[in-house]
C-alpha cells in the first residue's frame, strides 16, 4: 500500500518570517540515555531486540509440523522398552524379555485409544493449549488447574527425562565406537545441554522453525531402518543373540530367578511396574494438541492427519525394538549405558567398518531426537505459564516477554526445575521415569473428561461413539495414574503425589488473591467519598542536607503547594543541631528548618503521627521522601531502606501521599571523578556554552522552514539516506519504523504527527489537517522525503510525500 501527500506546506505569513530560528548545530537531538551494564551485557549474550512484529510466525505444513512436534513424542520409543526391561528382567530373569511382549501390546492399545481421542481434541480446540484449555472450557478455571499442574510437572520431567536420555545414546556411542566409559560425565554434558537450550531459547530460538524437523525424521529413517533390517534377519536366521546377557559384572542389571506362577500378586507387582515404565512410550502425546495453532488451516482437520501419522511411527518404532530386545536378549544396565536400542543397532549392523558408521548414525539420531523433544518442553512450559498466569493463576511475570519476544520468566524457571531435578537424581534415567507418568496420565484424564463432557452436551452425529472413546481414554489413563502412583510410591512418584495437591491449591489461592485485589481497586475505597481539599501542604523529610535534598525541595516548590515545610524527625540532638547549621548555610535557608523530637525512634510512627496533625487542618498532604539510589549491590549492603518504609505506612492514611524523589549518587559520584580530573560532564558543557536556544511557537516555525526552500532536485529522486545523516534546511528521503502517533492542536486545526527513526537517528513528522492516516501507526515501516525544518529544537518534514512499506512479518492470521 502506498500513498502521496498532496497538501501543500503552508504558506509563510509576515509573522512567521519573524520568528527566529536556531542554528542547525543547536538542533536538540535526540534523547541518547545510557544503558544500564545488565543491559548492555543482555544485549552482548542475547543480540538485538526483537520487535513485536516477529512475534508473527508462520503456519507450517503437515509434514513440516509433523517433524517440529512430534520428536517429544516419538523419541521415546529409544527408551521405552529399555524402561520395560528395567522391572521386568530383574525379576522374571530371561522370562521378563518374553514379557515384554504382552506389556507392549498394551501399551500400543492404549496409544490407539488416545491418538483417537486427542485426534478428536484438535478437532474441536483449535487453540494451544491442549488439555488445559479442554479442561478450562468444560470443568471451570479451578478445575483446569489439575491439568495445568500436570502439563507443568509433565514439562519440568520432560527436561530431564530426554536430556538425560540423550546423553546415554552419546555414551553409548562412545563405549561401542571408542571402548570409553563417560558414565562420570554424563551428569556434566546433561546439564551444559540444558543451559545451552536455556541460553538459545532466551535468544528467541523459535519451536516453529523448519530446521527442528530435520531431527525427527533423521532419526525416523535411521531407527526405523535399523528396527526393519533387524526384523528381517530376524525372519531368515541371520541376527545373533545379545552376548550382554550375563555380562552382569560391567554394569547389566542382576537376572531375576522367578520361577513361580505369573498370577502371584509379587509378579503381578512387577508386571505393572513394567507397564508402568514402559508408560513413559507415551509421552509427547499430546504435543499436537498444544501445538494445534501453528498448522494451515483447516488447523483442526491438519492436526488430526498428522496426529495419525505422529502415532503411527511411535508405535511402529515401539513394536519393532519391543520385538527386537525380546529376540535378542538386549540387557539393560543400571547406569544407562549402552542403550537397548544401541545394542540393538550393533548387532543388526554389526560392529566394524560400515556397521561402526551406522551405529554412529543412529546414535547421533537418538541423541538429537532427544535432545530435541527436551527443547519441546522449553517453548510448551512458558506458554502455558501464559496461559494460567492470564487466567490470573500464576504471577504475572509469567506474562511478560523478554529481550527477544521469549517468555523468558518462564524459560528460566523451567531450567532452574528441570536442572534440580536432573542433578537430584543424578542423572539416572530410570530413576526420572518413576516420575514422569502421573503428570502424563493426569492431563491425559483431563483432556478426555473435558471432551466427554463436550459431547455429552451436544448432539452431533456419531456422538455415542465419541463419547465412548473419550470416556474410555479417561478410565484408562485415570487406571495408569492410579497404578502409576501405587507401584512407584516408594521409587520417587511419593514427590509427585505429595506436590500434585499443593500445587492445585496453591494455584486457586492464588487466583483468589489476584481477584481480591482486583475488587479492592474497582471498589473505591473510604478516603475517595471525602470532601476535596483546596489547600496543598508538601511536607519534605530531611535526614542531611545535601543535592538529594535540594532537588526534593525545587521539585516542593515546582508543585505550588500552599506550603512547604521541610521537617527533620530528630533522635540525636548533636546531629540535628549540626544538621540546623549546615541547613542555615544552604541553599535551603529560605524555607526553615523544623526539628520535631522522637523520643522512642519510631521514625515511621513520628512521620505518621506529623501527617496525621496537618491533614487535621484540612490540608491535602504530600510528603516528599529523598532517596538515594546507588547500584545494587553498594545500595543494599551499605545503606537502609528508610524512605520506602515511610512510603509504605504514610500511604495508608487519609489526605496523604507520599512520593520517594530519587537521586542518582552513582551518576554524581562518577560527575565528581570527572570534575576532579579537570573534566566536565557532557550536561553540565552544554548548559554551561552558548545561549539558550529559542523555543518556536506552537510548530509554526516548521511551517515557514518547509514553505520557503524550493526543492533543489527540480523533480529528480532524492537517494535514501539515514535519518541521522539528515541536514536542516536541506531535502532528504529516509526510510525506517514510527515510533509514536499523536494529534497535536496547530493554530486551532489538528496535525497529526509520528515520529519516524531507524538505526542512526529519528525525525518528527507532521501531516497538517489530519487526525489519523490509514497504515500510519505504532510500528509500521514507511519511506518518506521531504524537506527538513525544525520543530522546537528537533528535527521535522511537514506533510512529506510517503510511501507505506510492506511489514518484514506477516500476521498470524
């Protein structure tokens, strides 16, 4: 879209010409604050930030969405058998690999019973969020947060459980490829990998972008490549058993002697502490679902195709390495390394030459698979913390976005869990497995009650067989918490069970406290029905006397208050007549000095009970409060909160207001370093050279600038150049984004003014007559030319010929 100015700059009237003009060097420029060191130090580790327009992203297509949310899912097919066999073997021996069997049967059922469920969940809930917002629909907010608090501790598991599961695939390369053991590493590398993803995902590192589907489908090639030449020599004879089997001495879990009946309640015990690790296969499940608003629409149908497909490779990923390790007796080990599925990739490849490169392969696809779906959790945890912190469920901070447009909060929260966790446990797999299914399973229930109860409220076509599969999945699901939390009590899934309640509860506490505070605010309090007073007292509280106090004392006056008094609360007499001395001798001495006695120290009592004496009077009182801000850490070791205590207790009365005027002791200390080298500070030159620049009239200056200048080009294109390059009086073309549009009164007619810049500088814009223009708003990117004035001290074209350019982002329509 692009449009011309047509409106001519006013003409120059007689008074006009009259008015004077500033020299171009005395131009103001524009406001160049410095940047605090956390700042510039943000900013060095971060890059540059990102504006709101690259919040847009762009809406994938099926196969490229299928590779961007499904590694959480289908990577834990590389350590959900292995997780079988670690309850199985140990007890039923050689048995337990047969068993395996059985327990994946079962698992694979349930997968087809929840992918029809959740298929029928994107379907119907468009919007990310998946079983939060299934449940928030149909249950209420209170109840939703049971699947809020599962989907986080589910996110916070998810860290740890892949990372730490990557890190075996990668020492597992080692000692197969390279006969080293790194298992005393391992803790090290799973932790730099997750402040790794921390520190890219603070950078804005972005789920949606295609490079995060290359490991999915490496990794879906090569195991499942792997699984069926495996299966195949399986078939024909030609795949040896696995020699690990007793090789109990370097770390293979310890072969079970059971013999008995498998219908004995211990080797039931077993058989479900088998099925509930083996549980862990489906996790990441309900990514799709959470994900559901980056697909192309029709985003629901999309999302449900690429759920059948997601399914589809877990389970067929999950079967063939189930069949495998039941074949060829593939050990698993206490410290994780090697993997099942690393043994499984020896054997069937072999173990030189080309297999050594296979195995290299494969591995490298685990390791990232995994390493990847932990990054899944790092864009999940902090959207969903958006999510319930706007429902008013979590603190606010959880809302805000960072540098580069990343819930950063919520980012560094997840590390700090996700790295407690990895480090508690040591890093040992099996030992983070035991709590990862009870926050699974419970969002699992939540999200197939909601869709139950949204059924079952409506009458749709095929609404009983609906209502069957969601009821189904949430029996189901329900049963495996309960088994889950039963049989892993004692194993670590105790923390879960004893958090899970505290946490809902917490959460609506919460909430209860964010809605009391809301009603506090709308409801207007006792002191608003008071009659308004006329007269203003501005009481200053002085501890010392010195340019903190001074500038409190300009801004008492600036206020134009009935009266000032500049009041000392005195609990050493010494001090305070040395303080009366120094007070006469100041620039203060025009306003007295009063002392007023606190016997008991009570400093914030003595200020409460002054203010209380002179709203007595029917004065609206201020009390000022001069605060000296240093840096952080000087400020809080070295010096009291006193003026924000008093602000605290002074605000609570009637008539009272109590205002803290900083002052800035670190910027003055580093003035008087200047001044004793004989420098002086950049403000303190500029106010102390040249005569102080003339102010125009109400912008009337920057009519008569534009008005008179012919342009030089006589029609010839003017070339782009930066804004901070632009001379007065001279014809430019600029290019960058507005800042800021506001309608300013000229001379009783409006003017619409925005200010454009770009990296090098910014300059005012003017459009005469107008209140707003299509296209020119906060953000937008425009090229203009025109001639430049000046606009009291600054800058400006008037009505410029401009031209709107494209946004770099598109919308995420």
């Amino acid at each position: 879209m692009s449009r011309t100015s047509t409106a001519a700059p006013k003409p120059a009237g007689a008074g006009a010409s009259a008015v004077p003009v500033a020299a171009p060097g005395a131009l103001a420029p524009d406001v160049n604050l410095p940047e605090s060191l956390s700042y510039r130090v943000k900013k060095r580790l971060l890059g540059q930030p990102l504006v709101n327009d690259q919040l847009h992203g762009e809406k994938l297509s099926n196969p490229v969405a299928l590779g961007v949310l499904a590694p959480d899912c289908v990577s834990s097919s590389a350590y959900g058998t292995e997780q079988m066999l670690t309850q199985l073997v140990p007890y039923f021996g050689t048995v337990g690999f047969m068993l395996v069997m059985p327990v994946t049967g079962v698992i694979l059922g349930l997968l087809l019973l929840l992918t029809l469920c959740y298929r029928d969940v994107v379907r119907h809930y468009t919007k990310a969020g998946g079983a939060y917002v299934v449940a928030r629909e149909n249950f209420g907010q209170k109840v939703a947060q049971i699947a809020a608090v599962a989907l986080l501790i589910d996110y916070i598991v998810t860290v740890a459980v892949q990372i730490a599961a990557g890190t075996d695939a990668i020492a597992s390369w080692m000692t197969f490829t390279f006969h080293v053991n790194i298992d005393n590493w391992k803790i090290y590398i799973s932790v730099f990998v997750i402040i790794l993803l921390c520190f890219g995902n603070l950078r804005g590192i972005r789920e949606a972008g295609r490079s995060f589907a290359v490991p999915a489908y490496f990794y879906i090639v090569m195991a499942g490549v792997t699984v069926l030449l495996g299966l195949v020599k399986l078939a024909t004879g030609n795949l040896a058993h696995s020699t690990s089997v007793h090789d109990q001495a370097n770390g293979a879990l310890h072969l079970g002697g059971y013999t008995g009946t498998l219908f004995q309640v211990t080797a039931i015990l077993w058989i479900l502490k088998g099925f509930a690790n083996g549980g862990s296969s489906l996790t990441g499940l309900e990514a799709i679902s959470n994900g559901v608003s980056v697909f192309k629409k029709p985003a629901g149908k999309n999302a449900a195709k690429t759920m059948i497909w997601m399914s589809t490779a877990l389970g067929s990923l999950v079967l063939g390495i189930s069949i495998l390790a039941w074949q060829l007796k593939t050990d698993p080990y206490s410290s994780g390394n090697p993997t099942v599925l690393a043994q499984i990739t020896k054997l069937t490849w072999g173990g030189h030459g080309f297999g050594t490169v296979m195995l290299t392969l494969v591995q490298l696809a685990t390791a990232l698979i995994l390493y990847t779906g932990g990054n899944t959790s790092f864009n999940g945890f902090p959207f969903l913390t958006s999510f319930v912190a706007e429902d008013n469920f979590l603190p606010r901070q959880f809302l805000v976005r960072g540098h580069r447009l990343a819930f950063s909060n919520g980012i560094i929260v997840l590390t700090i869990l996700s790295l407690a966790l990895l480090i508690g446990t040591g890093g040992n797999l099996t030992s983070l497995v035991a709590l990862y299914a009870i926050g699974v399973f419970t969002g699992f229930v939540m999200a197939s009650a909601g869709l139950f109860k949204y059924h079952l409220s409506r009458n749709e076509p095929h609404r009983l067989w609906k209502m069957f599969v969601a009821g189904s999945a949430c029996v189901m699901s329900f049963a495996v918490v309960v088994i889950f939390a039963t049989v892993k009590f004692t194993e670590g899934a105790w923390m879960v069970v004893i958090v899970f309640p505290p946490a809902v509860f917490g959460l609506i506490q919460l909430n209860k406290r964010y809605r009391r505070e809301a009603e506090a605010l709308a409801k207007a309090p006792a002191s608003a029905e008071l009659p308004t007073r006329t007269q203003t007292s501005i009481l200053v509280l002085v501890d010392s006397v010195d340019l903190a106090v001074i500038k409190t004392l300009r801004y008492a006056r600036s206020l134009r208050p009935t009266e000032v008094r500049a009041v000392h609360l005195m609990v050493d007499n010494l001090y305070a007549e040395q303080l009366r001395n120094q007070w006469d001798a100041s620039q203060a001495a025009d306003i007295p000095l009063e002392v007023i006695e606190v016997p008991d120290r009570r400093i914030r009592r003595a200020a409460m009970e002054l203010a209380a004496r002179e709203t007595s009077d029917s004065y609206e009182v201020t009390v000022l409060l001069p605060r000296r801000t240093y840096s952080p850490v000087v400020g809080r070791l070295l010096h009291d909160r006193t003026a924000d205590r008093l602000a605290e207790v002074l605000s609570t009365l009637p008539h009272v207001v109590a205002t803290i005027v900083p002052f800035d002791v670190v910027e003055a200390i580093e003035e008087l370093e200047l001044a004793e080298k004989g420098r002086k500070s950049k403000v303190r030159e500029a106010e102390g050279t040249g005569a102080a620049k003339p102010r125009s009239t109400k912008k009337m200056l920057l009519d008569a600038e534009c008005a008179s200048i012919p342009d030089p080009g006589h029609g010839v294109p003017v070339p782009l150049t930066p804004i901070g390059t632009v001379q007065w009086r001279q014809r430019a073309a600029v290019e960058g984004r507005i800042r800021s549009v506001a309608v300013s009164p000229v001379k009783g007619s409006p003017a619409l003014e925005a200010e454009l810049y770009d990296a090098s500088g910014g300059i005012t814009l003017v459009f005469y007559g107008r209140r707003s223009i299509p296209g020119i708003e906060p953000g937008a990117s425009m090229r203009v030319e025109g001639m430049v004035g000046e606009m009291e001290g600054h800058l400006a074209m008037a009505n410029p010929t401009y031209k709107l350019l494209p946004r770099e982002y598109g919308d995420d329509e």
